[in-house]
C-alpha cells in the first residue's frame, strides 16, 4: 500500500529546495513546536487507520453489536406491550364469561328453590275458586274432599320439584343451624360447678374465689382449735371442678360456708370479725357488733363538718356466715378486745431540736426503757440526726381511730431560673431579661390525722390560678482580649484532688483550708473563670504566690503559697486547669494550699461544699 507523507505548510517543494532563515539566525534542527508535530503526525495515523483492513472490521463489529442491541430492546418493547393489551382484553373476557356462568347458576338455583312455591300459589289461584263453589254446592266435607285430591295431585305431579328445591335448602338449614348453635355456646356464661369429696358445694365465677372461700375455711378452723385448745381439728379440702352453664355463683364467703355445711355437723349461723384480713373474733350478736364499732368512732365524728370521715387505720370487716360452734366467743370477751390495748411497736422520727430525754419525757417512757428498744443509741460514737427513726414501743388501741379532712388550699409554686450564656456581654456580668413571679395553686386534699397529729396527705386535685413565670438570666462570656469563654459550671472541685487532709478549716481566726500536700503538687482552678489577680502577695501581704478567680453570679476562689504560678491575671481558665504548683510562699510554715472561697465578697468554709472531708 502506497504511503502519504503530508508536508509542513510553507515548506518549499521539490528537489534542491532549501529553507530561507532569516539573516543572523543559528542554524538548527528543528524550530517546530510540538503542537506543530502533533497537528502534522495526528492526520497521518488516523488517515492510515481508515486504511487498515482490522480497523474496517472492528468498526463493522461495533456496528452489528449496537444495531443488534437496539433491535432486541425494540422487539422486547413491541412484545410487552401486544402481550399486556392481549392478557387485560383475555382477563376481562374470561371474568364476564364466570360471571354470566354465575349468574345462570345462581339463576339456576333460585328457580329450583322457588319452583315449589310458585307452582303451588298458581294452583292455589285455579283451585280456591273451585273448592268455594264446591263448598256452597257440596258443603264443607265435600270441599274438603276436593282440597285434599288437588293438593295430593299436586304433590305427586310436581314431586321432582321439591326434590331439586331440597337439595339446595338441606345445606343452607344445615349451615344456619350451625351458626347459631356457635354464637350461642360461645354467649353463655361458663361458670364452675364445685364438688368437695364427690358432693357439689356451689358454683364459682373462677377457681380463684375457691382459693380465697378455702383460705377462710382455713382460718374458720384455726380459730375453733384456738377457742377449744386442741389442735387436732383438721379439714381437708379435695376440690375437683366441673364446667356449668347455669346456678347461683357465690362469693367468696358464701363459698366458704358452703363448704363448712358440707363438711361439718357442728356449725352454725354466727357473724366474724376481720381485721387486716385475719380472723379475730366470732360472735353471735352480730347487731351488737357493728353498733360497738360504730361507738368507737362516735367521739371523733362532726356532724356539722361534711369534709370529714372518720375510719379505722386497720382494714375492718363484719360477716355473717357459717362458723364452728366451738370458736365462737361469748360477746363480753369480743367487745374487751375491740375497745382494749395491744402491744405494738410505734415509730418515732426525729426532729429538729429533739434529743433522748426529752423523746423518753413526751412518750411516758425512762431512757432506760428508750435505750432498751434502741439499743444502737448506746453505741460508741452514736450521733441521733434529724430524721432517723426510734422504737417508742408502747400499748395503743386494738383499732385505732384516724379522722380524714377533705381541705382546700391554695400554695405558691416557686418559680426556676432559665441561665443561658451569650457572648454580648461582658465575662462574669448577668443580665435578667424576664423577672420571674411565683404560680398559684389551688389544692384539694385528703389530710388524715391520728391522735391529732397529721400521718398522711393524698392530692386529689389541684387547679391552677395564677401561672408561673419562671425568670431568664443570661450570662456573659466575652473576654477582655475579644475572645469567647464557657461560664462557670456552678459546681466546684477540689482544688488538689489527690490529697484530702485539712490541717485548719475556716474559723473566726482563719479565712480558709489549708489542705496538705506534697511540694509542687498540681494545684487545679475549682471552676471555670477568669483570673483576676496572680502574683507575689497578689492576694494580699503574706499569701505568697497567690491567684484570684472571679467565677461569676458572685464567686470567687482564692489559692496562696503556691511554689510557682501558671496563669496571668486577665486570663480564662476552665475547671480543673493546672493553675499553680503547691509551695510554702509567704507567711507558711510547711508546704501547702490555702483554699478560700468567697460569695459577693463573704468568706464561705468550704465544708459547706465538701462536706464529707
């Protein structure tokens, strides 16, 4: 194949030709760029491309394979959508055929139930006339004669009929009576038939009645064997349950003396008194009971205060029931013991300005007797705070009387303080943007008092009448340099974590701690801040090296005789930054730091905030 060289534009053709250069220009090589080469060398290869035989089949490759692809997604697309129109117009098709097909069938179906019924009325039309003039022509025997001839031939002529109607309407009764034999077994009530020793003794809601009807039973026999002495009595209950639709259900306690009426001879009508859900006592004069028990709450009841009711501090309950003859008490024995005393432990809770012997005065008691129900109040190093609780152990009534007011009130309800910081003003300044006001509410409570004294108080409601405005404070956080520092957390540390010993608190002859420590212990700020003094004596004459940080909302801390100092006055620092190192600068007297805290300008002891060191 023939090969085209293109030549440079502007060079001189032909054999001989020679460049012309300019005068004084050096000969050389070449002076073309390489965009000349690329522009003169790039036609050249695609040119001789276009001529390569492998080249003429790749690109005849390329072309079958995109006109091949192009051709298989157009076909596929054609087939979709001809197969999607063709499957709709077949389905809609094949539904109105099923449904024509149903509806003949349900056609079908109505004709053969209905066939009967109409065949019968347009013979009931031809044959009433007829049996009317047979009845004036023939009398009633006659006309009855008739009436029985035509319905017998009606019944053998249309006899297929009643055949097919019946084929339909067997299922359909069938499938009814089913339904409503369901609904109705699922409605009925189910309770349980109880059977003590093969006998039925009643009929339950559920077993856990049974449970609570056998408890009682239990203690109905406890008592008898108490009131007798021996106890040997034993009931034993094997109760077996059988699933019932119908019966008097009982309750718990008519289930128990059902069960003491199956079991025993030697019991009979009596009432019991419960208290806290134990058995207490059984009498016979149940009227004379209940109208002792009321006597007992008489002297505390009001009858011109409607918000006030008087109860039992025990759960107390009468029933009349089916008790053992042999537990029954006489009734002078039962009302000793409800108007009586019992022994029991009362608790006594410590307040403020209380000590032993005034606790043992106003409870009738020695501080012998005090000590003897407490006895970790004769412990070595017992201190009594307020709060705690002691044993006044002592006789009180049998049932105790409280009296319940129902009171309404109206409380303040504090208001909260929102701080939120803000980079506008100035480091350690506050600014109060809303003043805050206190709520009112009105409360109404039940106030429960024994023996005059409140024990309890339960909110049942309460309604707000004034709303509370709680109080927003900003505070700042801008620096004097410009930058921007995070407040103070509010909650301080200790200044020198590792070491816990105060040599001297603060007293009315030392403003702070000295807390002891090793020389050049890491001394670290108690919260964040910004150093408002740092020096030899910045503190004042005597402290040393000494710092000062204001923390803001009135706060400052104050660390003297330290070795060294790492911070400047006019500097930010945050809780717990290395501020200083521990030394003994100044008026001391051993290596430590003295730790002040101050609030607007007042020194605090600083036990007020560690108090467990």
């Amino acid at each position: 194949m023939p090969q085209f060289t293109q030549k440079p534009p502007g060079k001189p053709q032909g054999p001989g030709s020679k460049e012309e250069k300019p005068a004084g220009m050096p000969e050389t090589k070449s002076c073309r760029s390489l965009e000349d080469k690329l522009q003169e060398r790039f036609p050249m290869l695609f040119h001789r491309l276009r001529q390569s035989a492998r080249f003429a089949a790749l690109g005849e490759a390329l072309y079958y394979i995109g006109f091949w692809a192009e051709y298989t997604v157009l076909r596929a697309g054609r087939g979709l959508r001809y197969w999607s129109r063709t499957g709709i117009r077949r389905a809609v098709r094949l539904i109105g055929r099923g449904w024509h097909r149903l509806a003949r069938v349900i056609g079908h179906a109505f004709e053969e139930i209905t066939g009967p019924i109409v065949y019968f009325h347009q013979g009931w039309q031809s044959t009433s006339a007829l049996v009317h003039w047979t009845y004036k022509s023939k009398g009633f025997v006659g006309a009855a004669r008739l009436l029985f001839k035509r319905l017998n031939l009606g019944a053998a002529r249309f006899r297929h009929l009643t055949r097919r109607a019946g084929v339909y309407l067997l299922p359909l009764s069938a499938f009814a009576v089913f339904v409503f034999t369901v609904q109705t077994v699922v409605h009925y009530n189910y309770i349980l038939a109880v059977y003590v020793n093969d006998q039925i003794v009643g009929y339950v809601e559920s077993e856990n009645v049974f449970d609570q009807a056998e408890e009682d039973v239990q203690q109905r026999v406890e008592s008898a064997n108490i009131a007798t002495g021996d106890a040997s009595r034993q009931l034993e209950i094997k109760p077996t349950f059988a699933l019932a639709v119908q019966g008097e259900v009982l309750d718990e306690n008519a289930m128990a003396d059902a069960i003491l009426t199956a079991a025993s001879d030697e019991i009979q009508e009596a009432t019991a008194l419960y208290v806290d859900g134990d058995l207490a006592a059984i009498t016979t004069d149940g009227e004379d009971l209940r109208e002792d028990l009321e006597a007992i709450k008489e002297p505390y009841e009001n009858p011109n205060d409607p918000n006030q009711r008087v109860e039992f501090t025990k759960d107390v309950e009468v029933v009349d029931g089916i008790y053992f003859t042999d537990s029954i008490s006489d009734y002078d024995e039962v009302y000793d013991k409800i108007t009586g005393l019992e022994q029991a432990e009362v608790q006594y809770q410590v307040q403020e300005g209380d000590t032993p012997w005034s606790i043992a005065l106003s409870h009738d008691l020695t501080i012998d007797e005090l000590y003897a129900m407490n006895p970790q109040m004769t412990e070595k190093g017992y201190n009594m705070y307020v709060g705690d609780e002691l044993v006044i152990g002592q006789e009180r009534q049998y049932l105790p009387v409280k009296v319940i007011y129902t009171e309404t009130y109206q409380v303040e309800v504090p208001y909260e303080t929102i701080t939120t910081e803000s980079d506008e003003y100035d480091w350690g300044t506050t600014k109060t943007i809303t003043q805050g006001s206190n709520g009112l509410k009105e409360v109404v409570a039940d106030v429960t008092y024994e023996n005059g004294v409140e024990t309890s108080r339960e909110i049942l409601q309460e309604t707000m009448l004034q709303e509370v405005v709680n109080e927003e404070v900003v505070k700042g956080t801008r620096l004097k340099d410009g930058s921007v520092a995070a407040t103070a957390t509010g909650t301080i540390m200790w200044p020198v974590p590792n070491y816990r010993y105060v040599s001297r608190w603060m007293s009315s002859s030392h403003k702070g701690a000295d807390i002891c420590a090793a020389y050049g212990t890491a001394i670290l700020a108690a919260d964040s801040g910004v150093v408002t003094a740092a020096g030899y004596n910045a503190a004042g004459s005597g402290y040393g090296y000494s710092i000062i940080i204001n923390h803001g909302n009135g706060m400052t801390t104050l660390y003297a005789h330290c070795a060294e100092l790492y911070v400047s006055a006019g500097t930010y620092v945050s809780q717990g930054q290395v501020i200083g190192a521990v030394g003994s600068t100044g008026q001391s007297t051993g290596n430590h730091c003295h730790f002040e805290i101050r609030i607007n300008g007042a020194l605090t002891s600083a036990r007020n905030y560690f108090p467990g060191m």
